[in-house]
C-alpha cells in the first residue's frame, strides 16, 4: 500500500493500494479512473476482479416454499418459492439450483456438526476432537492474496460456543465456517466497531480508559479530511463525484455503528457495541451488509465468509415476535404452527441476504457497471430439512453474473450431485488454479 502523491497542477498518481491518511487513521479508497494507467477502456480490456461471498445461515428450511416449482427461467416470480420473495426486485440476477449435495456431512448422529464442519469443505471431521481441513474460500484465497489487503475475511453474528454439543461434534465445527487448517478456523469478526476499524486500517481505541475524550470521540472521516480534500480538488468530474458519495457513505456508516439508539443520542465513534447472546443481531445484520459492500468497492479482498447464524443455532427471534429458537422450530415435526415460524424465519433470512444483494447491484464500478456483476453470492445451510436433517438438495441460491460466468434468472437442475462442484467454480471465479476439491470432479456448469 501506498501513501497518495498529490504534485502541483498534476493529476494524483494513484495505484489500486492508496489510501487517505491521517493521525494513525487509514481510509482505503474505491476504484477510481485515476487508478487506471490508460483508463476504463484499458481497464476493461485486462479484466474485472472476481469476488465471491458464502452467507450461511443454519437449521435448514422450510424447502417446499424455499424451491421453486420447476426448472427455467423467472418470468413471473419464483414459481411457489415464496421465501425468495424478498429477492424479486432483483430476479434476473438470481440462480437458484436443485440437486447439490455434500456426501461428507452424511450420517446417523451429529448432523449439524458434521453439517457445519463439512460445509466449505466437502470432507468429513472428526468427533470428540477438533479435525476439520482447510475450506475453499481460503484456498482460494491464499492464490490471490497478495492483490489485496485483505486475503479473506470471516465474519459472523453469532458467538462460537464451546465443548462437543452435537454427538461429540464441536461448537467449533458450528461457529466456523472458515477454516485455516485442520484445527484453526480463520478468526471470526462478529463485532461491526472491530471490523469498521479493521478495514479503515486505523484501529481506533475501544477501551478509552486514559485516551484524550477529544480523540475518542473523533470521526475516522475527521482524522483524515484535510487528505480528502486535497485529492479531490485535483481529480476528475467523474472521480470526485464517486469519491464523494463514497466519503458520505463511511460518514452514514461511521453513524450507524457509534449509534446507541437510546434517545437519539450517539455514543463514542471507537464505542464497541453490544452483541453478546443479548445483541441486537437486526441492527448487526445491517451494519455487516454495509461493510461487506465496503469491503467490496474498495477492492480490500475478494473472498468473504459470513455466518449469518451458526449451525444448530438457537437463536430466538423476537424481532419476529417468535418466542422458540430456531433450532427447536426447525424440528418441525410436520406441525403447520412451526411451519409458519419457519416460514417466518425463512423470509428474514432472506430479506438481510437481498438487502445485501441489493447493496452490491447499487454499488457502481468504474466501468459504470454493477458491483454485481463480478460476484458470486451464495446463500445456502448445512442441512436442507431441519426434521429430518438431510443433506440432499441443499438449498442453494447463487447472486450475480460472475463475470459472465453465470446465467442468471433461472432455476436450473444438475446431475453433478455435488456441493464441491460449485465451490471449484466459484474459486475458479475469483482466479485461483483450482481443478478439484473435495468429492469434486470439475466445476459445475453455470452458463
């Protein structure tokens, strides 16, 4: 990474790693036309970045109005799916696939254990001790690490328990979806505050004890402004314009995570918020989608893992006036009232990963074209049905173009029976020289 050079009367000579600084702050920046040596055109002409995010949620779903009706097009909705309802704004981006499996995670006892554990990389684990291997998204990103700040990130809402609470299957196998090796997950940011500071560079203190007030209570924005303002007055129209809405953007950002929403009143920008098993996961939700765009438009990495919720969670969601946890409702025993729960749950799921979806199809690059479009967004669980626990047809909805790489609007069937087909495509998305990994036996056909 380097610092911005600004020479009088002379555009700023900017490579794709400069950033804004200020008092122990870094801003990194979005891809701007001053980045490129000869312009969008030659730009175009080398190749857009490829970028993939797993969003994982656990227990499964109600798979009869998860998976729609028939194979095709979307024409008119998604054909009986109703929990992909909050995805309809943005259907032509959407491909939904029936007949992926995950072998591995089969068996009689443990499922979401073995499930979690199995999930990015399709081989088994072992119970009464931690033995995992190492998942795709960070093969993949240990191929392309060096072209961003970031190779990979892991990112959560919910806390990694502990012990072997599934059979003999660890908590760890179900509060990590990312995993380094066969016993060390990627470490998982579930904090907003540690994450804004992570990508901004600058760690702000979160424990002010013996910190100046006036420094703690400093904007990210604030620390670097002066820098801001001397590369705006020397770039283009189209630049300065992208800049500016991206500078507002941290700013609303910056606000809604120093926001205490008690009275309208905001605490200290560095103040960590409350997101233990008492956490406001609604507003958490939110303030991760922003970041994980950010993370996007400013090109810090190209591979993200999200674990909306963990494998077996029981998470109650009371912003949905539901009093049982979601593992215990998914145990649905064919009883309509916890259909109509899960249903519920199902179509919130849902609504977090469109408004993500959303985020990045608004989000424009520098050709002008959606963020979008370069990604592969994939939501699925560890399971299909929570009642049974099976792990045939997963539910699988996959976001974006990739490049090109995929037909969007569509649900589609495959005989290729595995998970492991479509993690090799989406690593091959991104750049990595993937052939094979785990059961796979080539990438799964998306075109």
């Amino acid at each position: 990474m380097s610092q911005i050079e600004l020479r009088r009367n002379k555009a700023p000579q900017l490579n794709r790693r400069s950033f804004l600084a200020g008092a122990g702050v870094c801003l990194s920046l979005p891809l701007l036309e001053a980045m490129l040596p000869g312009g969008k055109t030659a730009f175009a002409q080398s190749f857009t970045p490829g970028r993939m995010l797993v969003f994982f949620t656990g227990n499964g779903c109600h798979m009869q109005t998860f998976t729609p009706g028939s194979a095709g097009a979307f024409t008119d909705g998604f054909r009986g799916a109703t929990s992909l309802n909050p995805l309809r704004d943005i259907w032509a981006d959407v491909t939904t696939i029936k007949g992926l499996h995950n072998d591995p995670m089969r068996g009689q006892t443990g499922d979401h254990g073995k499930g979690s554990g199995a999930f990015m990389t399709c081989a088994a684990v072992e119970k009464n001790r931690i033995s995992s291997h190492t998942t795709m998204d960070v093969i993949a990103a240990r191929q392309i690490a060096s072209q961003t700040k970031f190779a990979n990130l892991h990112l959560g809402l919910e806390q990694v328990g502990s012990g072997f609470p599934d059979n003999g299957y660890s908590a760890a196998y179900m509060g990590n979806i990312s995993w380094e090796n066969a016993t060390t997950p990627v470490p998982k940011e579930i904090d907003p505050q540690r994450l804004f500071n992570r990508i901004f560079g600058g760690d702000l203190p979160t424990n002010p004890g013996g910190v100046d007030p006036a420094a703690i209570n400093k904007s990210v924005l604030d620390a670097i402004w002066a820098d801001v303002d001397r590369l705006e007055r020397k770039l283009g129209v189209n630049d300065r314009e992208k800049l500016q809405g991206y500078v507002s953007g941290v700013r609303e950002l910056e606000k809604k995570i120093s926001g205490s929403g008690q009275g309208g009143q905001a605490s200290s920008a560095c103040a960590k918020p409350n997101i233990g098993s008492n956490g406001n996961y609604a507003r958490n939700s939110r303030l991760m989608n922003d970041l994980m765009v950010m993370a996007f438009t400013c090109d810090l990495t190209r591979v993200i893992s999200y674990a909306f919720s963990n494998g077996m969670s029981g998470r109650v969601y009371s912003n949905l006036g539901i009093g049982g946890g979601h593992h215990n409702i998914s145990h649905h025993g064919g009883r309509e009232s916890n259909y109509v729960e899960l249903r519920a749950i199902d179509t919130y799921h849902m609504e977090e990963f469109a408004d993500l979806c959303k985020k990045l199809k608004a989000q424009v690059d520098v050709q002008g074209q959606s963020l979008l479009d370069s990604c592969m967004v994939l939501y699925s669980s560890e399971i299909a049905d929570g009642n049974t626990h099976s792990h045939y047809d997963l539910p699988v909805v996959l976001v974006g173009k990739g490049n090109g790489k995929i037909r969007p609007g569509r649900h589609m069937t495959t005989s290729s029976g595995k998970m492991a087909d479509l993690f090799v495509a989406m690593m091959q998305h991104v750049g990595a020289n993937v052939t094979s990994f785990g059961n796979s036996t080539g990438p799964l056909n998306l075109a």
